[in-house]
C-alpha cells in the first residue's frame, strides 16, 4: 500500500474524495502533503514497531568539548527518530542524553557506550503492516478532520478510531514476538 493509499483511505473514513497525487492542486492533496509526515512521526514514536526499530555501534565523536561528568560523546544516527537505548556492552544499558553543538545532535553519556538502540524514520510504506497502515489512515483522519470536514463530530469520530486502532496495532506488534511452542512432553502429559 502506498502513501497516496493511505492518505485516501484517511480521506475515505472523513467522506472525502480520492486524490491521485499529494500534488493535486485541490485542499485535500495540500492537507494530505501537510500532515501524512507528521502522522507517521507520531505513530513511528509512540510504540517500538517491529519494522523501525534497530541497533547499530555508535560513532564516537572525536571534538568532545563537554564538559565533565559528559566523558563521552557519539553521533546520534542519521535516522533516527527517538533513541531507546544506548548500551555500554550487549547486555548492560548506560545512561545518556542528548545534546548538540556546531556539529549536529549527540548522546552523551558518562561511561564508555557500544551500541545505540533506537526507532527509525521510515517512509517506506511496504515495511508497514497492515494493522500500523490502518492505525495511520486514522491518525492522519483526525488532523485532516478540522480543515476538511469542520465538523467537531467527524474529528471526535477519528480520533476515537486513532486511539482504538493503534491499540490494536500495537497489540498485535507485540504479540508477533511472542513464541507460542507447543511442547509433546510424556512427563508434562502425565502431571
């Protein structure tokens, strides 16, 4: 499904006409083009998805100029969305926080760190699955709903399905992780 698809299927749950493009000149392309990034920030940061989320080493900065106790400075990765963690080994997570200067964002921590855990920006839309496809098409419902249907009602509506559906969405992101073994065991048969 693609961008557009998505952006008329929000359309589609406000009552709107389709659009072909983002470019469109009409108001519904415009607020489409407005709004489709901002939706999908916002759902890609509010859950860990499956298909953003990733762990690469860190780049240490070599200028550090922090001031102490900020011992150690990394580049935050170029597509990044939100940092979840930043680990100082495999197993051992590290405090840290984020900070800039001249040469762009970095996570500073006071330990020596190896590897950044973070949400990335995907734009994508074939990595979606359906249910986070779904819960956009209702995120982007309920910012289109007060420029194109100026109806209080419509954006009540969408925004309740928003929140509905990313639970959903949620759930089921989480549950794909989840082993479901069914183990053949005599001895645990016979309990």
């Amino acid at each position: 499904m693609s961008k557009i698809d998505i952006c008329n299927m929000a359309l589609a749950h406000l009552g709107q006409a389709p659009i072909n493009s983002t470019t469109d000149q009409n108001e519904r392309a415009r607020r489409c083009e407005m709004f489709y990034p901002v939706a999908l920030a916002k759902l890609l940061k509010c859950h860990p998805w499956r298909f953003a989320d990733t762990t690469a080493t860190l780049a240490q900065v070599a200028d550090n100029r922090l001031p102490p106790p900020y011992n150690y400075a990394y580049a935050r990765p170029a597509d990044a969305l939100q940092i979840n963690a930043v680990f100082s080994d495999v197993q051992h997570h590290t405090k840290f926080w984020e900070a800039s200067d001249n040469t762009g964002r970095m996570l500073v921590t006071y330990e020596p760190a190896k590897y950044v855990n973070y949400t990335r920006s995907v734009t994508d839309t074939n990595l979606f699955d359906a249910a986070f496809t779904l819960a956009l098409s209702w995120e982007l419902a309920a910012q289109l709903a007060p420029a194109l249907t100026k109806s209080n009602d419509d954006m009540s509506r969408a925004q309740q399905q928003a929140l509905i559906t990313l639970d959903a969405a949620r759930y089921q992101n989480r549950a794909e992780g989840e082993n479901n073994i069914n183990i053949q065991s005599t001895y645990l048969n016979g309990l």
